[in-house]
C-alpha cells in the first residue's frame, strides 16, 4: 500500500505522516516513511537547492528539478519497497507537483501533468490525506519554527493558489484523496487519519 501525505506550509504532515506510520508498526507493518524533496541521497542535493532563499530559479527548472527527485524516488525508494511487500508513506509526492507549480506558479497544465506522469511512471498513490490549514495560520506556524525557505518566504497569493489547487484536486479524486481539517488539535486528527485506514490495516 503507497499512502501519501499532502498539504500547504505547516500543515503538520510530517508529524502525521511519523505517528501514522508508528501506528501502523505497532500492528505489526513494515514501513518505509520517505519524502519529497529528497528522499534518496541523490535527492537530498536536490532538495538543498530547491529550498535555498539564495538561489535564483527559473520555474521550469524548478519544475524539471522536483521531477528528477521524484524519478530518483521511485526507482529508488517506493517502487522497491512496495515490491517487497512493505507499507510506504511519503511526505509529499505528484499532488504537490499539481498544488505548487500549476496552481502555485501556474506553468502551463500540460508540461505538468506531463513531466508529474513521466516522473511518477504513473504510480498513483492508494490513498492520500491533505491536510488543510487557512494559510495564514500554516505561515504562522513555519515561521515560529525559526528559518523559512524560498516556499515558505513566497506571497500570499502564492499560498492561497497552492491551497485551491489542493482542494480542487481533492474533488476530483474523492476516493483517493481525503481532507482532513488540522483545526482540532494532534490527536483528533491522527484518529481521523486512522479511520480512513482500509479495513484490516487498524488495530
Ligand atoms: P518541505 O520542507 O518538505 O516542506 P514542508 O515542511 O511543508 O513539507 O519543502 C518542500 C517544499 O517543496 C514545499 O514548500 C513544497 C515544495 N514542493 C513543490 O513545490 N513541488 C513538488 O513537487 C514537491 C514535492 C514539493
């Protein structure tokens, strides 16, 4: 099973996607916990320029660089554990692509859908949770984190494209992708999450 976890800055994925994954061990389950940018080591230097506040990118660059890691990724990484039978979660995966360069940058639909298609090989997650926070509040978060980089310094207007791409996604895929509303504190929504879980993968 390839389960992915997606959403706008400080939407709190990465903690769902580590308590998921705990959760799915505890029962027993091998899982592979990866994410976009950078989930090999090839991808770990991709991600590094991706996110520099000091690097200048062309859109399409940065289009091109996020599918390289992805290509990476799924040779690498997803395809060869879901052969070998495990449970895969990654942080971020072909969602993001759509939300933040077609929604976010607005490169043109077909050069995305395109390279996000060659890229992923046409693997399509089993299911995939979008965490949905109002934007304001996710930035708030990322910023009392400390350090921002060059996404999460990007306008507003940027923020609000990614999270109505999300959203539109979600709609047309409604029984692949569930939004999952992060205003109800950690717990509630890790359950929430749980319960979306095919029969037999919940203790
Ligand atoms: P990351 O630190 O992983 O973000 P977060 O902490 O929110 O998970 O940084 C990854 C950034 O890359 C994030 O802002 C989203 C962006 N991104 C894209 O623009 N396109 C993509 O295809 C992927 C995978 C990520």
């Amino acid at each position: 099973m390839f389960i992915s976890f997606e959403g706008g800055e400080g939407c709190g994925k990465s903690t769902h996607a580590r308590m998921l994954k705990e959760y799915l061990e505890s029962s027993g389950k091998e899982v592979v916990l990866t994410r976009e940018p950078g989930g090999t080591q090839f991808g770990s230097t991709i991600r590094k320029m991706l996110l520099d506040n000091d690097l200048s990118i062309e859109m399409t660059t940065e289009m091109f660089l996020f599918c390289a890691d992805r290509v990476e990724h799924v040779e690498k990484v997803i395809r060869p554990a879901l052969s070998e039978g495990k449970i895969v979660i990654s942080d971020r995966y072909i969602d993001s692509t759509i939300a933040y360069q077609l929604g976010g940058r607005a490169l043109p639909e077909d050069l995305v859908r395109y390279l996000n298609w060659i890229s992923s090989k046409g693997l399509v997650p089993d299911l995939t949770f979008l965490l949905d926070i109002p934007v304001e509040e996710g930035l708030k978060r990322t910023a009392e984190r400390g350090k921002t980089n060059r996404f999460e310094n990007e306008i507003l207007a940027f923020h609000e494209r990614v999270r109505e791409k999300y959203l539109e996604i979600a709609g047309n895929n409604r029984q692949r992708i569930k939004v999952i509303d992060t205003f109800k504190g950690i717990e509630e929504t890790q359950k929430e999450i749980r319960g979306h879980l095919p029969a037999g993968r919940q203790v």
